[in-house]
C-alpha cells in the first residue's frame, strides 16, 4: 500500500499525524531581529512575517502549516513552490504546497535533487530546485530524500489492517463465526442443484444483512454446525489494535495518553507528559522548521541580517490561570490585577474607586514580608516600671530588652 492509502485506511496512522499537524499549527510563528545578546524585538511587518501570515491568496498560515507537518509525518519530505512576486500579486511572492504523491524527484545526486516533476491534472510540470522549498528527513541511504516511519511500520500496521478486515468480514457475516455443516452418510443423497439451492438459502437468509440474520437456523437430515476459525478473544482484536496504535505513537515519540490510551494516566503523569510533549515530542520539530525557514526562505528575502522566527510555545507552557496568577503575584510582590479589571473578566459592571489596587496589610514595600518586621519607636518605660516589662502605646505590646544581650554574671565568663 501507498503512503496515502495507509494515511486512509489506518486510523491509528491518522490519529497521530494529524495530532502532530494540528498542534504545530495552532502555534504562533513569530519574526524577531537580535538586538543584543540579552534583547529583542518583535517584527510584525518584516517579509518573512507576511509571508507566513499569507503564504498565497487561497492558503492561510495554519493550513499551510498543518499540510507541511502532516506531508513530513507521512512521506518524510515536504515541498513548497515559490511564486514570484508578479504572479502573488505582492512584493514578497508566496508559497504553494507540492502533494508530495504527485512529485517526483529529478537530476541532481545523492545527496540534492536538482528538479521536482510535477503531475497535474493538466500534465507534467518541473519545478526548478532554486524555485521550491524543500524538506526531508534522515535516510541512511543519502540525503536526497527521507524515509517515512510508515515503511518501518509496515509489518505493524498489516498485522493491524488484517485484524480490521477479518472483523468487517464477520460482521457482514451476520456476526456468525466461520465452520461448515455435515450431513449423515445414510442421509438421502442430494443432487448438485439442491446443494447449491441450499447453500444460497443460507446465505441470504443467516449471514450479511439477511432476514433471519443473527437468529436459529433449523437443519434437517440430521445435519451438523461444525465452528471453525477464531474467536475475537482467541484473535486478541482488541490488544492488537491497541498495540498498534502504541507502536504508532512510539515511533512518531508521542506519549501514549495524548492519542487516547489513558492505562496508566492520572492527572499529574497526564500535566506532565503535556509538558514532555511541547518539550521533547514537538521541540525538534519546531527547531527544525524555524531553521528550514531561514535557510530556504528568509535568506532570500530583503532584510534578513539579525533575524529569525521562532514559534510561540509560551502560551502552552504557562500553566493554568491559578497558576500564572500565584507566579505573577509572586514576581511582582503583590496584586497585578484592580476590581474592576477582576469583574470585567467575569462579566459584572465597573464599580467607583474600584481602578485602585488593594494591597494587603501583610504586604509592604522595603524588602519586609509582613508588618510585624517593624515595630512602633520604643517608649521609655517609667521610673516605677520594671525595666524588663514590656511597654503599651497605642493599645500594642512593645517588646522588651532583648534576652540575648544581657551579660553574664558567672565568673570566668568576659562580656563580649
């Protein structure tokens, strides 16, 4: 089977590709130019940004996006044909995506093709390799193309495909198991035509969408229903199509509970293995697409020097809202947020003097985390006090002297 009729007939194949596809897309790919070692700064309306914004007038950001990574999960290579600035009708020119089942690979070595055919609807096209952008992934065999997961999955996914037809077969059977029927020696002897005759009575009455499918059937002359083949527990269909889809997970390095299979998930294994997948899952693929980028698309562009794109995976690792809240208020010393910003995120109406940050009486400014830290000036206790009562101002108890600085009286002891 081709690349794309696995991609169709696999659910599992398309589960985890599109699982790929769609959660690169759905990020935010920025330009930003390198101010210093320690700055930078947002570049909104640089070439490569509306480029990226509009990669061609039928085409948006995220389909192109989500086309690219699926053709590289699928084939392992990927290319894009770069229209010229006259023909997008821009100054930048746009990109346009190549299927790869219809591209073949021409001239150049092993390690670069030098053109890309093309087979459309209206015939054969090539595509110069200085007019296309072009991904592929690692082949032992050169650097000319990739080589797909599928073709290491192949004896995985037939096992599976197998398991799938045998149970659609079965159920077109009328869920009936496989085994044949005997008839007795001293039975009366059946011509041709009655055995096809009754053959085709069983058929259109026991198995498929027949009337008396899943029902008794009644066998006469002492016949006999002789089961054959396996059961569904004996197959094991359920653990193979579980095994499959955790083979196809792995080789695409995919955590098992982010493709439906929950075995082992709780909901701190689960909060940590979404972080493992925007770390260790789709990290490379982000660095690898934001270096293909500048090197195919952006070096070609009009001022490039200092700049690169980079995808925004902050929002994803930032955690929940409590989370982001509890860090901010952290950072920052004290409330980030006024009443009235608080009702506007719930829908309520502004309220007077509520634009005011409340800060609360345990949080002070001068590096002191609580009011306690600094008492009111001492008062000079009374003549007819001891010394070591505590003083009352104010309706507050003062402390006394401190316990530590008061000498010793043993002998052998210096004051320090």
């Amino acid at each position: 089977m081709s690349y794309s009729a696995i991609y169709r007939s696999q659910p599992h194949v398309r589960t985890v590709i599109d699982f790929l596809g769609r959660n690169i897309a759905q990020l935010g790919l920025h330009v930003y130019r390198r101010v210093s070692d320690t700055d930078r700064e947002r570049l909104a309306d640089h070439p490569l940004a509306r480029l990226l914004s509009r990669p061609n007038p039928a085409t948006t950001r995220y389909r192109l996006i989500n086309a690219l990574v699926q053709d590289i999960a699928t084939y392992d290579m990927a290319v894009l044909a770069r229209i010229r600035p006259e023909d997008a009708g821009n100054d930048i020119g746009g990109l346009v995506r190549l299927p790869p089942s219809r591209v073949r690979l021409v001239d150049g070595d092993w390690m670069e093709p030098g053109a890309f055919e093309v087979t459309g609807r209206a015939g054969k096209f090539i595509v110069p390799r200085d007019r296309a952008v072009y991904l592929r992934g690692y082949n032992p065999d050169g650097d000319r193309d990739g080589l797909s997961p599928m073709e290491t999955l192949r004896g995985t996914l037939a096992e599976g495909y197998s398991s799938q037809q045998y149970r659609e077969q079965l159920w077109r059977n009328g869920a009936r198991m496989a085994g044949w029927i005997s008839r007795p020696a001293e039975a009366r002897a059946w011509s041709d035509k009655a055995r096809e005759r009754f053959r085709a009575d069983w058929r259109g009455l026991y198995t498929g969408t027949g009337t008396a499918a899943g029902g008794t059937p009644i066998l006469e002359d002492g016949m006999e229903w002789h089961a054959g083949g396996m059961t569904p527990e004996q197959a094991q269909y359920l653990e193979t199509r579980k095994l499959t889809r955790e083979e196809v997970a792995a080789a695409y390095h995919i955590p098992l509970p982010m493709v439906g299979i929950l075995d082992h998930a709780t909901f701190s294994n689960i909060r940590e293995q979404h972080r493992q997948l925007y770390q260790d899952t789709l990290g490379p693929w982000l660095v690898w697409l934001a270096e293909e980028i500048e090197l195919q698309i952006l070096s070609d562009l009009p001022d490039s020097e200092g700049v690169y794109c980079e995808f925004n995976i902050a929002a994803k690792m930032a955690g929940s809202f409590e989370e982001q809240a509890a860090a901010m208020s952290t950072m920052v010393g004290g409330p980030v947020m006024t009443r009235n910003e608080g009702r506007a995120r719930v829908n309520l109406p502004r309220l007077d003097g509520g634009d005011e940050l409340i800060v609360p009486l345990n949080v002070t400014e001068g590096g002191q985390a609580s009011p306690r830290d600094s008492a009111p000036p001492s008062v000079e206790p009374s003549e007819s006090a001891p010394r070591e009562a505590s003083a009352v101002v104010r309706g507050k108890r003062q402390p006394g002297p401190d316990p530590s600085a008061r000498t010793s009286t043993r002998p052998g002891m210096k004051r320090l």
